[in-house]
C-alpha cells in the first residue's frame, strides 16, 4: 500500500527529532495523503479508503459531508503497531541505541590516542543525550555511528608507512579496496572532532587521489602548451589533476604563507591581502596537492607557516619543512601563556619528544620548552589574535 508507506514516511519525519513520547496524534489531510502517494485514479483511491478502514488508523470525515473523508488519524495507541509494520523505532529507542554504542566504544581503550579518543565519546554520549547530532555521528542512526566509530578507531590506531595508497588502507583495515574512498568525507570530519583540527587522510600517512588545494593570490600554471593565469582575490581550488598536469607554477606574489586553520584564518587572511603580496594557501598536514605545489614552485620564494601553537601544529610545521625542500618560517607562532589552558595528553608528550629531537625544528625550542614546562598547550589556537589588523603583509602590527 504506497499511500501507507507514505503515511509512515510523513509521521516518521514528523516524529524522528522527538525523544519524548508523543501527546497528540499524528493527522494528515487524506487527499493530500494520497496525492502524495501518486495515487492519481479514482479506482485506487477508493481502494485506499477500503484498506484505510481495515486498519488501526482513524478516518475522519468532514463535518458537513460526512461521505467523504478530510484526514486521516495515526492514534497514539496504533504508534507501537506503526513502528513494528515497518521495522522503524520511536525517538527514545533510537537514542538509547546510540547511546549504547558509544558506551561499548567507550569500554576499549585506545592504544594512540586514548584522550582524546575518550573526549569524543564523552561528548557523543552527552549530546546524544539531549538529543543532539554531532556530525558525522547521527543519533537517529545507531548503525552508522558504530560504523564510523569502529572505522575511525582502526584507522587511527596505528601509524601508517607514509604514502600508504588509500585503497591499500582499505583493504588493510578488512574493507574492500573502494570502502574508504567511500567514506573519506564523513571519516575526515570524524578526525576533525577527534584531534580538534581539520585533518584529511593525508595527517595519518594514507595518500588520496581526490586533494584539492585551497588557495588565493596570483598564481600561474605552465603547461608544455601554454601558461594558465590565476589571480582570483578570495579563495579558489586546485586539483590534484590540474596540479600534476602542469610543468611548474610561478607566481608575481614576494611570499608563500601556510595557514592552518582554513574555515576561518585563512579566509580573514585572504580578505585582508588588498595588495596581493601574498599566496596564501591553506593546509593542516600537507595534502598530495599540497606537496605539488610546494615541488613546482620556485625554491627561493620564500615560504613562512601560520599555525597553531600547540604540539599538533608544530608537527604540522616540522612536517611541511621535511616535504618543502625549502626553509619554512614560523609566522606568528609563539606559546601563549593563558589561565585553565588544556593540559598536554599523553599524545601531546610523545609528539613535544619527537619535535625536540628533530634537528629541523632546533630554532623553535624556546617555544616548545615553553610549553612542556608549563605542562599545557596555552593560547594556541589561531584564532584567538583575531583579525588581521593590517591590509597587507605581515597582516598583524
């Protein structure tokens, strides 16, 4: 019976960001109903009002024409008989089932990243609980949060050989080889939530064919048949495909910057570059189409790095400095100190260790000392200096 299925699809949506049990039944206007069901004869409508009046459900007709019927009622009473025609679950049920996949996660420990790991779940079950979704992870979709949970843990709980191929990853990880190109969007955004920073693929070591670089200033691309120009004043994209088709890239910009934090840094940088010094280019762990433009480039234009000032975003610098080939300048990176800042994780320890016995990074000690004395990230993040308060290099008096 379409229009039933139409019926339960209308009062399932009506209901699926409730939690609470329902006080009021659930109408629908009958024509409307089975126009909706693209019941378009007057054969199948009447055989639709036959098997209405078999149901649990309730017809109502006009007031002043009895014959014919103005709603249709789901009571409250015919909700359980609803769900169980269709195999669908009211709001609570949906939520407590959420609820105890995020209890079960939170039950294993993470071998890399077990603070983090149990920040997230700790965040899931609160806002779970009121009910809220925290995307990717929707609480109306028990299944698809443990899918993602239990593909974010496996990916995130070892190190990848750098360069690992994507479909590689996937098969490693018990997947099919197309699985994880699948789901690189929604596991990227689950990384984010995770490490507390936009963070593709790319940051664990996994190489992806689809990485776009996020840029603005004057740009040109040489290819063996002519020079592409590029000079668009707010931000523009780059593909992978672009990128490696081209000879090498030139620029009338004096200076390459780097900046982390692309939803909001980035953009308040390329609002303010007026007189186009600066490409500016946005990247966490550089990304394959990040790499190439650093590889076709010219090698002496130099190359300055905005990024967070805890132990991630030094590693996102330490990083860039191992793939450029160039010297990358830390701009506007120095440990802040700040009142109830986030203590340093187990995590955090290991990666200050691994940047303190870097020879690259020996200019950024004070910093990174800094830090580990104090034993917190302090002020860290980007957009805490606020907005550029000049319109032109170096962006900050």
């Amino acid at each position: 019976m379409r229009w039933l299925q139409t019926l339960h699809e209308q009062w399932m949506t009506a209901r699926k960001r409730r939690v609470e049990a329902s006080v009021r039944a659930f109408r629908r206007d009958w024509e409307t109903l089975l126009d909706d069901a693209g019941l378009t004869s007057a054969e199948e409508r009447q055989a639709a009002q036959r098997d209405a009046e078999k149901l649990p459900l309730k017809l109502i007709p006009f007031r002043h024409k009895p014959r014919f019927i103005d709603k249709i009622e789901v009571p409250l009473e015919s909700e359980a008989w609803l769900h169980a025609l269709f195999g669908s679950q009211t709001g609570a049920e949906a939520q407590q089932a959420a609820l105890a996949v995020v209890e079960h996660f939170a039950a294993t420990t993470h071998p890399l990243l077990p603070e983090a790991w149990n920040a997230l779940l700790s965040r899931l079950k609160a806002e779970f609980a009121l009910p809220h979704a925290v995307e990717p992870f929707r609480w109306r979709e028990a299944n698809r949060v443990e899918e993602l949970l239990k593909l974010l843990f496996d990916l995130t709980s070892r190190e990848w050989p750098e360069g690992t191929l994507i479909r590689d990853a996937s098969t490693q990880i018990g997947r099919d080889s197309k699985y994880l190109e699948a789901q690189q969007s929604f596991i990227e955004r689950a990384l984010e939530l995770l490490l507390g920073r936009e963070t593709p693929l790319e940051a664990l070591g996994i190489q992806t064919s689809n990485s776009v670089l996020h840029y603005s200033g004057p740009l040109l691309l040489h290819f063996d048949d002519h020079v592409k120009t590029l000079d668009l004043r707010f931000e523009s994209t780059l593909s992978v495909a672009e990128l490696e088709r081209a000879t090498h890239l030139t620029t009338t910009a004096q200076r390459l910057l780097t900046v982390e934090n692309r939803k909001t840094t980035f953009l308040q940088l390329t609002c303010a570059d007026v007189t186009r010094s600066t490409l500016i280019v946005a990247t966490s762990f550089p990304t394959q189409a990040v790499r190439l433009l650093l590889q076709k480039l010219p090698p002496d234009l130099p190359h300055h790095h905005f990024g967070d000032t805890d132990p991630a975003g030094w590693d996102i610098l330490r990083k860039l400095r191992e793939v450029s080939g160039r010297t990358v300048h830390p701009f506007h990176m120095r440990w802040r100190p700040q009142a109830n800042a986030s203590p340093l994780t187990q995590r955090d320890q290991q990666i200050l260790s691994r940047l303190l016995a870097d020879p690259c990074m020996t200019d950024c000690h004070d910093e990174l000392h800094a830090m580990r004395e104090a034993g917190n990230k302090g002020d860290f993040e980007q957009e805490s200096l606020g907005r550029p308060t000049l319109e032109e290099w170096p962006f900050y008096e």
